[in-house]
C-alpha cells in the first residue's frame, strides 16, 4: 500500500513540475513558498510528537540510550509492535511533510532557474 502512494506521489509531483513550466515566474515562487510553508506546519508539530512519543516508549521499553535523539530510527526495532503503533503515525506524516518542503524548494529552485535561462 505505501508503494502505490510513493507512485501516486511522484506521479503528481512530476505532472506539478510539468505545469510549472507554463505558470508565470511569480506564481511558481508563491506555489513554492506556500509548499515550503504548508510542509514546515505540518512537519515540525509532527516531528516534535515523534518524538516525544518515541522517547515515552523507549523509557517504557528499558531506557532510551544515550544520544538517542540523533538516530531515533535506530532504535524503532527495539520497541514493542504494540507501542511502535503509537509513534509511527507520526513518523510517516512527519516524514511526508519533509517532502513537501523538499518539492516545495524544488518548485522555487525551478522556476529560479526557468527565469534566469528563459
């Protein structure tokens, strides 16, 4: 199931990228800016009760390692399915999220670049 939404994703961001080049420099900017804006508000509350969520489990599951926060997925393994349920959730829409702000500076990348050759 998560195959064919990274299908459907790339597929829209791809036909995007493709109606890009008929929108006019600005509007391509503001459409950029405003995926870079709707990325980063769903992304930093979904990272931060990632998280949060994580680290609850982690205590429950024996302790959270030292330095645990710089490579959180590492440690995905070594918590019960039962309560991975719990903070997945958030880790895919965080993660979902990142790529909106990544496409988001792709539009803005492409339409710089579109106006400064064209």
């Amino acid at each position: 199931m998560r195959e064919a939404l990274l299908v459907l994703l790339i597929a829209v961001a791809l036909a995007m990228l493709a109606t890009l080049g008929r929108m006019p420099f600005e509007q391509a900017i503001i459409v950029g800016g405003w995926l870079i804006v709707l990325g980063l508000l769903i992304g930093l509350p979904c990272g931060v009760l990632y998280h949060v969520l994580l680290h609850r489990a982690l205590t429950r599951a024996g302790g959270a390692p030292r330095g645990w926060i710089w490579h959180p997925t590492k440690l995905h393994d070594g918590v019960p399915r039962s309560e991975r349920a719990r903070f997945m959730p958030s880790f895919w829409t965080g993660a979902a999220a990142c790529g909106l702000v990544f496409f988001g500076c792709a539009v803005v990348f492409v339409a710089a670049i579109g106006e400064l050759l064209f």
